[in-house]
C-alpha cells in the first residue's frame, strides 16, 4: 500500500476521552472511531489487524478440528425463553421488537441459538463429537462502556460450542480449546495466563478465564510467579489425543492462577511468599463446561449407543476478538507509539523515502516495494511529500515491526537501513539483503499458518 493512496487518519493530539494508552494510541493511529458509546467503526488499519487476529483465530480453531459457521446477530427472544435466560439476562442484552411486535434480542451470546441447530440436525451419537464455532458481532449493553475496543458494547466475539455424548467427552473438548487458545495468543504475541474463574451468566463451575497481566486490566488476579515462565511453544499436539491435551492442560493450569471471584486466601498461602504475585489482567477469553445446561430445558437429546435418548454435554468457549486488538498494544507500545508483534502486524514493513521526488531515490524505492510483494510481503510505502522526522514519526506511532530507510546518501553506496521498531536498532544493508532479512524474518509466521 502507498501511504499517500491509503486512508489512515492519524491524530497530532492526544484525544481527551483516552483514559489507557491502547485506547489512546488506536484514535491516533487512525485505526478506530467512536460512533456512539461503545460502538465503533473499524478503519482501514485498525480493520486491517482485525483481520490479522480473526484469521489466527480460524487457523487455530481449525487446526484443533473445530467448524466454522456463522450464526446472524439478531436472535429470536423465545429461543431464550426456553432456556429461562431471556428473564435472567437483565438490562445488559438489547431488546428490540420488530414490525410484527415479536420480540428480538442482539445477541450477547449464542449458546440458546447453536443448541437449537443442534436438535434441529442431530440425534444419534454417532454424529458426535462435534464442535462448531463462529466469529461473530455481540452486544452487550455494558453499564460502563469504555478503554476503546477493550469493553465494548458491539464487540467481535469468536464463540465455539462442543456438544459430547458424555461428560468425560466433553472435558476433553474442553482441554482442546485450552491448548488451542495457549497456540493462539502466542501466534499474536501474547502471554495469556489460564485462571480458575466463574461461570457468571453463561453457568457452569468448571471454567478459565485467559488474562494478559497488564496495569490497565479490570480483573484483579493473584498466581503463582512460576506460572509466567511457562510457554507453549513450537510444539505439535495430537489434538484428539485426551492424554496430551490432559497433561497441557495440567501443565498450565497446576500452580495457583485465580481471578478475584474465585481467589482462595488460605490456598494461595500454601504458595512460597516470593513467588505470590496480585496484579491485574486484561480477559482475553473464557472456557466453559456447563454440562447440560441448556440441552436439558432445550431438549437438545441424542440416542446412545444403548438405545435411549439422553441430552448431550456441553461447553462454550470464547475469545474476545476485539479486545484483543486493545490488549496487544497495552502489552507492546513504548512512549513514540504501537509496537505491533509481527503475526499480526497490519504491514510486514514500513518504507521510508526520504527524498520524495528524487528520481534514484523514489526508482529504489519503487523496487524494494514491488520486490517485497513479489516476495509474498504486504509493506507500507510512504511516498507523501514529507519531511523525514514526520515520516519517522508516523512510522513509529503506527507501530510496524520494521522500517527500511531509504536516502540518496546511503544509495550511493547501495544501501538501505533496516530498524526494528522494538529495539530501535538500525543496520545499514543493501535492498536486496534487506529483502532476504525479512524473509527470514517473517518465515516463522508464514509457516505457523494452518
Ligand atoms: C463463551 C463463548 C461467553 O460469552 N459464550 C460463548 C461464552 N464468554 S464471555 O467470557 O462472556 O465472553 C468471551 C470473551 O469476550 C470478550 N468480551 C468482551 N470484549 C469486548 N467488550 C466487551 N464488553 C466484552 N465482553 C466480553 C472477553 O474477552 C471474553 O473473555
């Protein structure tokens, strides 16, 4: 993309109404506008890296066997009626009525709606397990809409159901979407900490909460330090073995994580005093196993293998697609701006010439852009007739991982500077090794792709 063809509205000021420096930095990068209290419009950047994260998101589910679907926004109220939640709910779920007076809800949520295509569909266990997923916007009318994207009230939601013939089965579906969730924030350069939780509106006991520990995070939480060590890395995982997602599951879930609701003072004692950390964590996500919450009231059955019918087990699992996209930058941004994580950087790199209008420097810098593409790379150019400190400037508060700096005095020479945003660290190459640098770079990502 050439940055004087894109639409990328930056700010010069700090907006008033930013209280965290996620909010605060999406306004100025021009990625996000507010159009009402908690609802926004995704501009072309901010659209762009969440479209990044909704595709590591499908790559994972799908990695772990998980079917995408799409259900719609606006669901039926006398499906919640069914579950007894459509009374339950409160004045956070958005009621609407349409022209025939029949009510409608914007789903928060959609356990009711899934479990509903699934008796429609299914009826004999041979047909599990099956795990279906969508990503899809939900609306919360939240009391306290607010940190940008971080508690919206229309927010990108990836949610995935799995519905098992028994609760044994059901554990396992839930230990996947453990491992498949640890796999998924860390392609997104993310530590994300499983924590004991509470079950809240969508029920059940037996559920984790993903936090990213950061300052600005609404959920106070007490762990383990050893639990910070812990990575998932490169490794394969057989994800229909129960044995490995069992002992992943044991792994990352053994030493004391819990957040306030569930926080046991005289268990977190037993922890060493060093190692017993409070801090506060940003939700990224939510798994659940709920048993048969709702295929019991719903009549969600299946015929077993002996003959009589009996309702399926269940849990629902969530990831907070938008909020992600706030919780990335507050774990990865310095004083200039974004330091985006190269899997979900919205450009691999950024070009930077500073002689626009010069014609060896604008014919090299023509080159490395039409060589990055070739090279399956997605650069941003910025060719605006601007000064050098206001390119640099730009290039740093939209955060890309690299920049290549492209001068007349460095091409007589044949060289280019490649910088990472993150180190600030500068090293003089020609283009082409630059291209192949890069290259190098970003191979890890294009390989972690499903
Ligand atoms: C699991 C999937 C559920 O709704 N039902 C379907 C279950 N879980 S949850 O924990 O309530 O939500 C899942 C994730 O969505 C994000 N989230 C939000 N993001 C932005 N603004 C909000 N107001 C908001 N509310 C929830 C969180 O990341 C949460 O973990």
């Amino acid at each position: 993309m050439r940055l004087s063809r894109y639409f990328m509205p930056v700010l010069k000021e700090d907006p008033k109404e930013a209280q965290i420096v996620s909010h605060r930095l999406m306004l100025r990068a021009g990625m996000i506008k507010q159009q009402a209290a908690g609802i926004y419009s995704w501009l072309p950047m901010g659209f762009k890296v969440l479209n990044r994260v909704q595709q590591i998101v499908h790559e994972e589910q799908q990695r772990a066997g998980h079917i995408p679907m799409l259900m719609p926004t606006l669901q039926s109220a006398d499906l919640w009626r069914e579950s007894g939640r459509y009374d339950d709910y409160g004045d956070e779920m958005l009621r609407i009525k349409d022209r025939q007076k029949r009510d409608l809800l914007y789903g928060p949520t959609n356990e009711e709606m899934i479990t509903d295509i699934f008796r429609s569909h299914v009826s004999s266990y041979k047909d599990l397990p099956l795990t279906l997923y969508h990503i899809q916007w939900k609306f919360r009318d939240e009391m306290r809409p607010r940190f940008g994207v971080m508690r919206g009230r229309e927010f990108l939601m990836k949610d995935g159901y799995n519905f098992d013939l028994t609760k044994e089965d059901a554990l396992h579906a839930y230990n996947r979407h453990l491992v498949s969730y640890l796999r998924t924030y860390e392609r997104m350069g993310l530590q994300a900490i499983p924590m004991r939780a509470d079950g809240g509106p969508i029920g059940g006991d037996y559920t984790h909460e993903f936090l990213v520990l950061a300052e600005t995070g609404e959920s106070e939480v007490f762990y383990d330090s050893q639990i910070t060590d812990l990575t998932f890395g490169a490794r394969e995982i057989d994800y229909d073995s129960v044995e490995a997602c069992q002992s992943v599951l044991e792994e990352f879930t053994s030493r004391y994580a819990r957040t306030d609701e569930t926080h046991d003072e005289a268990i977190f004692a037993e922890v060493p005093e060093e190692r017993r950390r409070t801090a506060r964590g940003i939700e990224v996500g939510q798994i659940f196993y709920f048993g048969t919450k709702y295929s019991e009231p719903m009549g969600a059955t299946v015929v077993g293998p002996d003959g009589n019918r009996v309702p399926v087990h269940m849990g629902s699992h969530g990831i907070g697609v938008s909020r992600l996209l706030g919780a990335i930058i507050e774990a990865s941004h310095d004083d200039k701006g974004i330091i985006w994580p190269e899997g979900v950087t919205p450009f691999h790199v950024g070009i930077v010439n500073l002689k626009q209008g010069d014609v060896s420097t604008d014919s090299a810098c023509e080159a490395l852009y039409a060589e990055l593409k070739a090279q399956g790379m997605d650069p941003l150019y910025d060719d605006r007739d601007e000064r050098a400190g206001a390119k640099f400037a730009t290039m740093d508060l939209i955060g890309l991982p690299w920049r290549i700096t492209v001068g007349p005095r460095g091409l007589a020479n044949n060289k280019v500077e490649l910088t990472s945003r993150r180190t600030g660290e500068s090293l003089e190459m020609s283009p082409q090794e630059a291209i192949v640098r890069l290259k190098e770079i970003y191979q890890p990502i294009f390989d972690a792709a499903f």
